[in-house]
C-alpha cells in the first residue's frame, strides 16, 4: 500500500475544488472533511504534517472546565462535546482517561470553589453526553489517598484534594498524521514542502520546495489554516500570537507519580501549571502564556524565564526544589489568537473564527486542538457556501480515524501494546508492512531503536511508506516525538537514517 502523503508536488493535480493551506490539526481536519464530503481537495504545506502549533501543545484534549471560570460557556460546551467525540467515536484508540489531582492547602473557602468547579465539570460531561465510563466522576480525596498517588507531594498543610478526569492523547502529532491518512484514504491529495506563492479565491501557486518548481493549481475554493501564519497569506488577518513552554523531565525527578498534578500558581485564584506522565516514561510541565511580537519563528523557543517560573511553581508543590539540571527536554508553541482590546494573552478568547477575505479565500484561526474537528466544519460550510459548491452534509461527528475501534476491541489486539496505543488496528498493518519493505524478523523490527528510547523501526519505516517521512526531521521530530528529548534524539539517529535508506531502496 502507497501513501497519498507525498513530498513535494510532482504529480499534483492541476484543479480541484478545495484546496487546504497548512497540515497542522486544522487544516488536515479540513481535508478530512471536505474529502468526506465528496469534494475533491488538495492540502499542501511547506513543511511538514503537524510541523507548526499542533505539535507543541499538552497532549490533551480539554472538557472545557477552565473556560467556565472565565464565563466562556459556549466555548466550555464545544470543548466538552468535541472531547466526547474524539474519546468515544473517532480516536479511541489514540486517547485515554487521564486522573488529575488537584490537592488542597488552603482554607475552607478555596476548598468549596474547588468543589463547585469538579461539579461543574461533571455537569459539562453529562451535557456533552460522555460515558462515565469513558471519563469516571470526579471525587473527593483524604490527605492519605493523595499521598498514595503521589507520594512526593509537599505534605506540609495538605488537608484534601480532588481527583477528576480528564483526557489525554497519546501524542498530538500523532492525531495530525492520523487525520492526514484518513483523509488521504478517502482520496484527498496531501502533499508536504509544497510553499503557497500567492493565493486567491481561486487560484494558488506553489512551490515544490523539493525541486524548486512551481505549480498553479484552479480551485473552486481556498481555506487558510495556516495557524500563527495565516495573516501573512491574506489580508485583514489580525493576530495576535501568545507563547506557551512546556519542559520535558524523566520520571524521576519526581518519584513514584500516578497521576496527572495541578499546581497552583501563587496570586491567581483559577491558573495551574500541570505536571503531566507520559507512556514513554517522562513528565511533561506547563504552561505558561506569553505575548509574542515580531516575526514568527518556524520553530519557538522557550525562553529561560519560563523555563525557571515553571520549575519554582511545581517546586512549590512538591517535597524537593527541582533545578535547571532536571529539564531534559522543552518546547514551545505559538497560539493563533485573534487579537482583542483585551490585555494579557491569558485572558483572550479561545473561540475560533472563520473569515472571509475580498478575494474569497475563507481563513480560520483561533480555537484549540481539542474542538480542531468543528473548525474544520465551520470552514468548510463557509467555503462550499461561498463558492457554491455541490458537496453533501459534514460526516466527521461519526466518521472513525484510520485504526479506531471500541476500546473493548483495542484491548483483546494481540500486537505489542505501543503499537496499538499509537496506531490502534492499524497496528497489524504497521508490521506487516515493516516485513514486506525489510524482510527483517520481528524481534528486530520491535526492539527499541536504543537504550531508553522505545520508539521501533517498525514505526519508523511506517512513517515513511505510509505517513510521507522525507528526512530523519520527520521521523524523529513529527512521526515520533524523540526530539523532545534531544539526548535520546541523538541515539535514535542512526535507526531513522537506516529506515530512510530501507524504504526508499
């Protein structure tokens, strides 16, 4: 089986009637379901699958709890709906039921605003329709049952605290790519190091930033989902762009979590820094919100202040001072925020938009990866209804990614469990096509491409004979997310460069 995500535009059709710009979450949601529609579509980026904001979040997809704090409740309900969605219909198999706990040591009156908040949440699930049994109900928690999920905690002043559900993806890369190939399988053309040149309503020149060639491509319509880029594009885009810093640390730098933990953060009555556990045995922490101003960088950078503000909160949370030494990893990603007359980056909307501008191309920015599928919808209704196309209603609310299946099903797979977490049923497929191109054993196509680094050559030939990989950046940095860390990037070098040189021979 041959991939439809293609480097490069060689072979690129000449005229369809959506063309997508950008393959982060969004637009890749767009392809997906402008291409279930029926409406032939070609999505280009001049990077890579999920190469922008995407890729840099927390890994979770939010019920929409911290946008009732601030009275944002149409935004808190899409969020819990589209939680529901992506948990129980279209990526179970790439999402599960994260526990996080939020311990009390202040007064009474933090302890009840607390509680009325887990209510509210649980409120918010039950509107949104969502199993308790997908995400449990929250509950209260002793002093000692806290101590026993983590037992690092500073136990000075700790009275209580709560246990609520949330959840959390296996990888937020991963879902671009799942996306991508779902769409691609349904026949839309995603093409990578494809540059847009110019854009209107109805025409596009590209780059192949392969060859350096160009191709005009004729479309009915043109949907900018080019994120913390999109005001380049066209005109009228107004952003207003806010950084967000996560660190990367191993497990052991706080002993013995199960859970997912809320920091507060001192003088705020409704901000936390998370401390999050990763299946590959690291923590991620954050995050912070920073205004940006300036040129936007392909790639952000956290900067030391944040890195430092990040580790003196969850010191203060935890029973030792955590140091500069303990980061092994941090990134950074720019949110695509409409800007407002408000102040601080923290207090702009969430809330996504869809414009249209004179020449007809229709831009949608804003929003968050959780409600990625209902951005896609709202764009793609403002561009069928604008260019008048023929298309038929949006099928993505039950539309299953490549792999999904009930989390009974996922369960009984007799492949490795990484593999079915990463890849669901596809998960056969996986190594079934890493025998075919090698022809090499199991054992070796399964065992850790290094000591402490779980990634498998499996997966990595994978990403290049069905998820488009052109160079050891996408193996390592999209497909797999070992450049979080970039000592164990360095060791899984040698594996990406071996799966190159399989697949392509």
């Amino acid at each position: 089986m041959s991939t439809r995500i293609t480097p490069g535009l060689v072979g690129a059709p000449e005229a369809v009637d959506l063309l997508v710009i950008g393959l982060g979450i969004t637009g890749t949601g767009v392809a997906l379901d402008a291409v279930s529609r029926g409406l032939s579509v070609l999505a280009v980026d001049a990077h890579d699958l999920a190469f922008g904001t995407s890729r840099w979040s927390s890994k979770l997809v939010h019920g929409g709890l911290r946008y009732l704090a601030k009275f944002q409740f149409d935004v808190a309900h899409e969020s819990a709906v589209e939680r529901g969605i992506i948990m129980e219909r279209t990526a179970p198999h790439l999402t599960h039921a994260m526990p996080m706990l939020l311990p009390q040591t202040s007064g009474r009156l933090q302890s009840a605003i607390t509680g009325y908040g887990m209510v509210a949440g649980d409120l918010l699930k039950r509107s949104a329709r969502t199993s308790s049994g997908v995400l449990p109900r929250p509950r209260r928690l002793s002093a000692a049952e806290i101590l026993q999920l983590a037992p690092a905690l500073r136990r000075g002043g700790l009275r209580s605290g709560y246990l609520s559900w949330d959840g959390q993806l296996e990888d937020d890369a991963r879902l671009v790519t799942n996306v991508a190939r779902t769409a691609a399988e349904l026949g839309a053309h995603v093409r990578t190091r494809a540059r847009v040149l110019s854009a209107s309503g109805t025409q596009v020149e590209l780059r192949d930033e392969l060859t350096g060639a160009t191709h005009t491509v004729r479309t009915g319509s043109v949907v900018n989902a080019a994120g913390v880029w999109a005001g380049s594009l066209v005109p009228g885009v107004d952003l207003r762009p806010s950084r967000g810093t996560h660190l990367v640390l191993r497990q052991e730098s706080i002993p013995g979590l199960q859970v997912a933990v809320a920091c507060p953060i001192p003088g705020t009555s409704n901000r936390y820094v998370m401390v999050l556990p990763q299946p590959d045995g690291t923590l991620y922490v954050g995050l912070t919100d920073e205004a940006v101003d300036g040129d936007i960088p392909d790639v952000p950078e956290p900067s030391e202040p944040e890195i430092g503000f990040l580790l003196d909160v969850v010191s203060a949370a935890f029973s030792h001072q955590l140091h500069r030494s303990d980061v092994v990893g941090a990134y950074a990603g720019l949110r695509p925020l409409l800007r407002s007359n408000e102040g601080a980056t923290a207090d702009l909307s969430r809330k996504h938009a869809v414009l249209t501008s004179e020449t007809g191309v229709v831009t949608v920015v804003g929003g968050k990866l959780t409600t990625y599928r209902r951005m896609a919808e709202d764009a793609v209704d403002a561009a069928v209804a604008h260019a008048g196309l023929a298309a038929g209603p949006c099928r993505t609310r039950d539309l299953p990614l490549l792999g999904a299946a009930p989390r009974e099903v996922l369960a009984e797979l007799e492949e490795p469990a990484r593999l079915v977490r990463r890849f669901g049923t596809d998960a056969a497929l996986v190594l079934a096509s890493a025998r075919e191109v090698s022809g090499l054993p199991d054992e070796e196509l399964l065992a850790p491409v290094a000591d402490g680094v779980p990634v498998t050559l499996a997966e990595l030939l994978f990403g290049v004979t069905h998820e488009g990989a052109a160079d050891v950046d996408d193996l390592l940095d999209r497909r797999t997310r070992v450049g979080l860390v970039p000592a164990d990037r360095a060791l899984a070098v040698p594996a990406a460069e071996r799966a190159l040189a399989i697949a392509m021979s």
